[in-house]
C-alpha cells in the first residue's frame, strides 16, 4: 500500500516519463529505487539516528532538494517555450545514465525517507528472531525497494507511453513539458513547506 499510494517519488517519476518517454521513466523508477537502497542500508546502520539528532544537517540536505527540483522545473518550462514544430518526439537530451542520475539524488534529498524508515521498520523487528536486527532490517528495506520498483516502474513506462502517443500531436508537447514543470516545483516547494515541522 505505501508503493501504490501517490508521494513525491511517483510524482517525479510520472513528471520524467511525460518528459522523456517510457525508456526515461522507468529509469528514473530504478534512480528511485537506488536512492531507497542507500536510504534504507543508512538508516540500518545507524545514520538516521545520526541525521536526527542533527536538524542542520537535515536541513541542508531539504534546501539542496529543493535546488535541484527547482532546477529540473526551469529546465522544463524552457522546453515548453521551444517551438512546437522543432521536435515532436520525446525529449532525449538527457541521456539514461543522466536521468537515472537525477532520479537518485532527487529521492536522497529527501531526508523524511529516511526517518520514515527508522519510524516505520521497527515495529517489524524481532530482537528474539534467529538473523540480527540488521539483516531484518536490509531484508525489509530490499522487499520495500523491490515492491515500489515494479510499481513505479509501471507507472513511468505508462506516463511515458501516454505521452510519447500524445507528443505526436506537436500542440501538446509544450502543455506536457508544463505539466512536468508544475510537478517539479510542486514537489521542491512541498520539500521546504514539510521541512518546517521537523
């Protein structure tokens, strides 16, 4: 139910394969899932306790977020500003290892992931269980990672495929790259407005 339910994750992976096809979205769904993995190998050896025992460094990590996200939204709305008749394929200016890239960052600047991880997790944890805490620890966090990449690698390859279909109509292009532009900042000005009740 957490990988099917809608968050920030989803909404950029819809808003990369409205951008840049099927191939982009489920892309930046693997970039997601790397940023889960680091997320959730961090939190199992004690760094989110680190993190949340120093609110600057959480902080920090929120505004450079959110940077990057504003970024990826000026990016976007510059597309929609081209010329329709230029191009009316998918954009593929940014190559997969970029997207890929980006996708990761973006998930890993978000540091509510990981304190999510330390508040949800342990009532699953068995102390009494015959693997250490640890190892559960991994082992949920790999089932959650594995679970919200089929998801939302299912989500982008469809945004994408929806929008590959409607970019051959050359009015569209610039209304998705819109679209895909309002999420992007959408998304940075959620990660400073959350920030401010941590």
């Amino acid at each position: 139910m957490i990988s099917v339910v809608p968050g920030p994750d989803m909404m950029f992976i819809m808003a990369t394969g409205i951008t840049g096809g099927r191939r982009a979205g489920v892309v930046s769904a693997l970039g997601v899932s790397a940023g889960l993995t680091v997320h959730t190998v961090a939190a199992a050896f004690g760094l989110g306790a680190l993190l949340r025992a120093a609110p600057f460094v959480l902080d920090t990590v929120r505004w450079l977020g959110a940077a990057f996200l504003l970024y990826l939204a000026v990016t976007a709305f510059r597309s929609a500003r081209r010329p329709s008749t230029e191009d009316t394929r998918p954009v593929r200016a940014r190559s997969l290892r970029r997207t890929f890239g980006m996708a990761a960052l973006t998930n890993l600047a978000n540091p509510k992931v990981i304190l999510f991880y330390l508040a949800f997790f342990p009532q699953f944890l068995d102390q009494r269980a015959a693997w250490p805490v640890t190892v559960q620890f991994l082992v949920l966090g790999a089932m959650l990672v594995v679970i919200g990449f089929v998801v939302d690698a299912s989500t982008g390859f469809a945004s994408g495929a929806l929008s590959e279909t409607l970019r051959r109509r050359p009015a569209v292009r610039g209304w998705l790259d819109r679209i895909s532009a309002t999420v992007f900042a959408a998304l940075a000005v959620r990660l400073v407005v959350s920030g401010h009740g941590t």
